[in-house]
C-alpha cells in the first residue's frame, strides 16, 4: 500500500508560496493607472479598464506557472489596450469581397457629397416636426411622403424603420383580427426572426395557407376567399429562387382577382428596386411596376437596392396608408431625423435624374473592364512595396447580397493572393485587425480581393493594408505608407 510521506504536501506548499511570491510582484492598478493617466493620451477610463484587463490577463498566467512581465512591459500593454478600448466599437472598413450590399458591413453606402447636410441636421436643430411658412408644428411625413409617392407614381407613401415593420404595420392596420390569405410557397423567413407566419400572428392577423409549396394558382385565393377575407397577400422571393416543377400567381391575375371581390392586395418586395435591373437572366420587378399593375400597398426596404438608409418604404392608395400613419404602432416604428436627412437627399437624387450616382448604383453598373483596371493599379503598387508577393489579376463574379437577386452574378476581376494553406487564415485574420481594417474573401485555396466594392479613394488604403500585413507576418521593417 503507497504511503504518504509528505513529500507532495511539502511540494504543493512550496509551490503555493512561490506563485503568492509571484503574484505579489504583480503592480496594483492604481500604480499602473495614476503612471498612464498623464501620458496615454485617451480618456482615464479607458486607462483603468485596461489595467484591471491586462493586470487579470497576469494573474491568470501567473497562476498557471508564469513569471509576471516587467512593469515596463505591463505598462506598455495597457497603454495599447486603452488605445483599443478608447476606439469606437461602430468604425468604417474596406469591403474587399465583392458582395455590394453587405449586411454585417451596414448594407448599402451613402454618397460622400450628401455628408455636408447630414452633418448640418445632426449637430443643429431642424425643421424635423415644422413648418416654416404657417410657424406651427408639422409632420416627420411630410419630408420624403411626397417625394417617394410621385416617383413611383403612387398616391400616397409612409416611412418607418424597416421593411419588417412595414410588413407588420400594415397587416396590423389593415387586417388584425381577420384573415390574410397567402401562398405557402411565399411563407418566407429573412433572416433573423422574421418570419411571415409569425409577423402575421404578432399583427393579429390570421394567415391563411393556399396551394402547395412549389406551386399556387389563382383558384387556391378565390377559394379561400370569405367574408373574413381582409387582404391578399404576395411575398416576393428577395432572398432565395425556385425552380424546376413551380408556380405562382402573377400580381396582375391577383390584382384583378381582389378587384372581383373588392378586396385589398399587398405585395412585400423585400429588397425593393426603382431603377431598372436585369443581371444573368435574373430581372427584378421595379416598385413603379408593381404600382402600375394595380397593387393596393407594396412595402420594401430602404437599404437595399434603393441605395439608402435603413428604412421600411410603404407606397400605395392613400387610404391604406392613411390608415397605417393613424395606427398606435405608428410611433413605435417611426424614424429619426438623420433617417428622413438620408433618405430625402437619395430620394431626390432619383428625382433629379441621378440614381445612377449613388454609390451602390455606381458599383452595379461598373463594368469588368473598369474593375480590372482598378485591381491593376493596386496590384502595381503591392509588388512595388511588397519583394515576392505572389498574386494574380483573375477573372470572378461580384454579388448583390443583402438577400436581393439571389443567384445573380456581375462579371468582375479580383486580386488574388497566392499563399500557403497553413497561411490563408492567419491573412484573412491579420487584414481584420490592421490599422485599416480589411475584409477580404477566401476561395478556392485563394485570398481575393474584389475592388468593385473598394472605393476610388480606398485603393491607396487596400495597397497599405495589404503591404502592412505582408511586412508584418514576415517580420520585415519596411514602409507602411504609400
């Protein structure tokens, strides 16, 4: 039988004493903070948020067998902490993938020549809920109502926080309480928890299924029809395609069916376009179409193809979206000042003729050959900064993204890096967390680089980014400004 000879206990409490030792050669943090607070240069917060981080980061290892850093070094990784802490969370970045309206990247850009009267409006007061001319309160309507409703030749337009909640306003003013009907092949989900079945029961409304998965006809409405019957309800595919053995009811034939029957017809177009566009096949019905063809209320997004802020668009007959401003969930999906600033200036570039102009637009429509030009020229200048890099100009396809048009492609050309496997991961990571930030895409055994999402003013900050990386990862002192 093993006996215990005291042995272990004697190791233990030696090893007890000396991680104790070790721990006391830890500073405290107010020796560490009052040393920073003058020299640092960011905010004292930051500063003991750091220290207590870094100093609890110590310990940690300490008590896992190491050695405390000097105090020099201690104060050295706070004061790099506190730069970081002291950043905003909310910072812009090089879109390098491609996809154009990137949701985890904030979805469609504004133009930078509207930022003079953005800032006007945010750091002043305006004229958000006044009307100059009578000097007596107004609405946050009237600014872009208008503006919306005669472009896509409706009769009257409404404004809230996003498509989702344009969805769940209207079926909420327009039918809680009675019965929506619905094909099953248009019982969508996008993204998150947005879901039609459970927008439509948090509305009050209660859904009606018609047909089958893959195929609707207009018979399946008509028999669903009664006289708890408050709307007829499209979901456009903004976010996925069926194909093979399918159908469904075009607007037209739905539009005349609601007619017959004196019943309202609502189309959720999702993503929501207002200039023409067709790519591989693929067209999206234009919002000033779906008017013309008769739909009573058509909701989509502001963020999307429109090229504008987050927003939720509702356009059609005045007396729905009368009924929509009146309702009690009208103010709690109501927007902002600097939303309305936005989406007036994008609305009034559509009306001047200069839609294209945006930056979205701008991306859309620039051709391959363009985009080619463009990845030259900041290929040109990595293989003047960085001896070896080993990359190619090749062909590839740029996305819209957003859960618009999916499937459909633009030709484009990227910049691909050729590194090893065990690398690709570790430059993917390292262009994240540059000083400007990068987020490039890993394809193919590649890194790619797609600068039709890079703006003109952004190529010169790609080139640094990239040459930054590679001089960092291969430990090279070297220029890190072009």
């Amino acid at each position: 039988m093993w006996e215990d000879t005291g042995e272990e206990s004697m190791v233990t409490q030696r090893t007890s004493v000396d991680e104790q030792h070790r721990l006391k050669e830890i500073p405290a943090v107010q020796t560490i903070a009052r040393t920073l607070k003058e020299t640092a240069g960011v905010a004292p917060v930051w500063i003991y948020e750091a220290t207590q981080e870094v100093l609890a980061d110590i310990r940690r290892a300490v008590r896992k067998g190491a050695s405390p850093p000097s105090e020099m070094v201690i104060r050295r990784r706070v004061s790099e902490r506190a730069h970081e802490l002291a950043k905003p969370h909310l910072r812009p970045v090089i879109n390098a993938t491609g996809v154009m309206i990137h949701t985890n990247l904030g979805r469609s850009p504004l133009a930078p020549e509207m930022m003079e009267h953005l800032s006007a409006i945010a750091t002043q007061y305006s004229t958000l809920e006044y009307r100059l001319a009578e000097g007596v309160r107004g609405s946050r309507h009237e600014h872009v109502d208008h503006l919306l409703a005669e472009f896509v030749g409706a009769e009257a337009a409404m404004v809230v926080n996003n498509n989702a909640a344009a969805v769940l306003l209207a079926l909420s003013a327009m039918a809680h309480g009675r019965e929506v009907v619905v094909s099953r092949g248009e019982l969508v989900e996008i993204g998150g928890s947005f879901r039609i079945p459970e927008v439509m029961a948090l509305s009050g409304a209660k859904l009606v299924e018609v047909g089958a998965t893959n195929k609707t006809h207009v018979s399946d409405y008509e028999r669903a029809i009664n006289q708890e019957t408050a709307l007829l309800l499209k979901v456009h595919q903004s976010n996925f395609r069926q194909i093979g053995f399918v159908k469904s009811v075009p607007r037209l034939e739905l539009v005349r069916l609601g007619r017959r029957h004196h019943i309202p017809v609502m189309e959720d177009l999702g993503s929501g376009v207002l200039l023409p566009i067709t790519l591989e096949g693929y067209a999206e019905p234009t919002v000033q179409e779906v008017v013309k063809d008769g739909v009573d209320l058509t909701t989509f997004s502001g963020d999307k193809l429109l090229g504008g802020p987050q927003a939720g668009l509702a356009v059609g007959r005045r007396e729905w979206i009368e009924r929509m401003k009146k309702h009690p969930l009208a103010r709690a999906v109501r927007v902002d000042k600097m939303t309305l600033a936005m989406l007036e200036l994008v609305l009034r570039w559509y009306r001047e003729g200069r839609g294209e102009a945006l930056p979205l637009w701008r991306m859309i429509r620039m051709p391959a050959e363009r985009v080619k030009e463009r990845a030259e020229r900041v290929a040109h200048w990595l293989h003047e900064r960085c001896e070896g890099i080993s990359l190619d100009i090749v062909e590839d396809w740029s996305e819209i993204g957003g859960g618009s048009m999916p499937g459909a492609r633009i030709r484009t050309y990227v910049i691909a890096l050729s590194l090893p496997a065990s690398e690709l991961g570790q430059w993917e990571r390292a262009l994240r967390e540059a000083p400007t930030a990068v987020i490039a895409r890993v394809s193919r055994g590649k890194l790619l680089l797609d600068v039709r999402t890079v703006f003109d003013d952004q190529e010169l900050l790609l080139a640094d980014a990239v040459a930054h990386v590679y001089h960092q990862l291969r430990g090279i002192e070297g220029r890190t400004t072009l």
